[in-house]
C-alpha cells in the first residue's frame, strides 16, 4: 500500500476509536472523507501519478476508504448503544403498563340507545326539531289553547323574541306532520325545558322521547300493544304496566302509563313512565288545512303519540333514587354503569 495512504488511514483509525460521542465521531468523518478531509486530498494527488503506478495508488485508495467507513459504522453503533443504554438506566422494563383509563357511556345514553334500538325493531325511524321553538309548533298545533297553564311565563321558558325552550318533544310530531305523509311511524328523542323547581324528581332540564304512527286505521289497541311490548322489552317480561285515563289537548282520549316498581324489600310502587292517547282530530284537521295534498284529512287518517320521560326510565331501570345524579357527572355513580 502506498506509504502516504498507509499513514492517513491509521492517523483516522486513531481518531475514529478515540471519538467519545457522536459529536466527535462526525467531526473525525468530516476530517477524513470531506470535501477537504485528508484521504479525500490524498486521492486528488492521483492525476500527478506516473501512469504505471496509478492502479496500485487507487486500490490503496479504496481499501483505506472501506476500512474507514467501515470503522466508522462500527464506532457509530456501539456509540448508539451507549446513549441507549443510558437512556433506559433506571427504567424498570419488567414493571406492567400504565393502564390506559376508558370511559362508559352515560346511563341516559343507554337507556335512549336501548329505547331507540327496541322502537326501531317495530319500525319507528327517528326524527327530529328544533330546542328552540315557536308557539304554533309547541302549543297551538296540539290543540293546546291561549289560556293552558303550560303555556304561563311561569312554566316556559320564553325569548324576548317570541320563541321558547320546547317544554316538551311533542313538537316534533307537528314538524313531521308537516314534511311528511301518512304512514308516518317516527321516535324523536330529545331535550325539553320547564321552568320546574329542581328536586330529587324535577329538573329545568330533562329527556323524553316522542312517538308517533299516523295511518289509515291505527287504534286504540296499536298503541297499548306498541307501549306494552315496549315496556316489557325496557324492564322484563313479568313488568306489570297500567293505562290510567289522563287528559292532555292534542290527544282523544289520552292515558298516563305507570310501570309497577317492585324493589326487593320495599312495597311495590307505581310510577309514571309515559303520556299517550289517540291523536286528535283537531290536530291532524289544523296541520291539513295547511298542505294542499289532504293527506291529513281527519276522515281518513288515524294515529297514535306517546311521549316517555328518558330520566324516569333510567331511573327505574336501576333504582336511581334522585334524578340530579343523572347531571352531576360524579364519577362515582358515573363508574357503575362502566
Ligand atoms: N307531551 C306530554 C308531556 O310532556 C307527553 C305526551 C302525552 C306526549 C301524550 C304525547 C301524548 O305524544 O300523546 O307531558
């Protein structure tokens, strides 16, 4: 090998095994094979050479080249490693890892997913309307006149607009009358407000979940077959349910439904899950006379509506003995339906 290499390559070896870090050993590569490194220099020298000996100076070239690189690889790994190394010292590799915390859904969303999941089965398709409503579309639509105590200041929350926080999701059933015609079969789960004093029963707050199945022959037996079968799916096949004769305007005749509660250890109870009844023929007849189609002609169509308080099911569904736990996000009660 020629002398001169010879030397440059061991004066780089040096330096490569003495480089302490990555730093350095970068510095040493750039001193050896950059643009201005010795080797590279050593090589610019071949065009000088005596033709006859420039194929033994270019081997001797090359093979100092690979034994640089080749040191150089070497150095960079072990240096790896030692950074590493250092990197992982005092970390226990064996210990378990940190559980990743998850999340449940909150018990209202259950029981609406279930609710939903069970109507559906029975051919209802969801819809929906607005929180924030009109008069026409919360009251006066529903045959529910001027003078109702629903409709008091004290009860509603109003906008100085005009507009209101809907009291109830029976809005929705004027909507869907609107845009759509018979057979209707709609749920629309939702939101509703009232100006209600919050106790372990109230809140201003609170979600119910409309139905409605308008066609030409719905009756009577539709609806209490529809809500005991739903019912019965909700909370057990042995769930004893009660259709008390009610009154609300927009529907002839009208019911409350109450589910029995039976708690091991305490009397029996029943409790108010539902209003419902047959729509009234006042309803279809005003939503009529404002479409051209007549298809909500109050001689042909039949339905019946119900709306369910989503908090009440939920309640009774796992005991819950105040509904303000339903809002308060404690996760001590959130984490027993995870
Ligand atoms: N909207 C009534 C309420 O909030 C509940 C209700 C009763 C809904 C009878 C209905 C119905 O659809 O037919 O108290």
């Amino acid at each position: 090998m020629n002398e001169q290499i010879a030397s440059i390559q061991t004066a780089a070896l040096e330096l490569i095994a003495a480089a302490s870090d990555v730093r350095s050993l970068d510095d040493a590569r750039v001193a050896v094979l950059g643009k201005k490194g010795t080797l590279s220099l050593a090589g610019a020298l071949i065009k000088d050479i005596p033709n006859e000996e420039k194929a033994a100076f270019g081997q001797s070239l090359n093979s100092a080249r690979a034994a640089i690189t080749e040191a150089l690889e070497g150095k960079q790994q072990a240096l790896q490693e030692i950074a590493d190394n250092a990197a992982l010292s005092g970390i226990d590799l064996t210990l378990p890892a940190r559980a990743l915390p998850t999340g449940s859904l909150h018990p209202l969303t259950l029981i609406r997913d279930e609710a939903i999941r069970i109507l559906r089965r029975m051919g209802f398709a969801l819809a929906d309307g607005p929180e924030i409503e009109d008069e026409y579309h919360c009251f006066d639509a529903l045959n529910t006149p001027a003078d109702h105590p629903a409709r008091n200041e004290k009860d509603t929350f109003y906008f100085d607009s005009g507009k209101l926080l809907r009291t109830h999701t029976s809005s929705v059933q004027i909507r869907t009358m609107e845009s759509s015609a018979p057979p209707i079969r709609i749920i629309a789960p939702g939101s509703a407000y009232r100006r209600d004093e919050i106790d372990a029963t109230h809140l201003s707050v609170f979600n119910q979940l409309e139905g409605l199945f308008v066609d030409s022959d719905v009756t009577l037996p539709d609806l209490k077959g529809t809500l005991e079968y739903f019912l019965r799916e909700m909370f057990g096949t042995s769930t004893e349910v009660r259709f008390r004769p009610h009154f609300f305007p927009f529907t002839e005749p009208s019911f409350e439904i109450d589910v029995k509660l039976q708690i091991k250890g305490q009397a029996p109870r029943w409790i108010e899950v539902a209003g419902c009844g047959m729509v009234d023929p006042a309803v279809f007849e005003s939503i009529n006379a404002t479409r051209k189609d007549n298809a909500l002609d109050p001689e042909k169509v039949t339905g019946f509506a119900f709306g369910m308080g989503l908090d009440r099911l939920a309640m009774i569904r796992w005991g819950i003995k105040d509904i303000r736990l339903l809002i308060e996000n404690d996760v001590r009660f959130l984490r027993q339906f995870a």
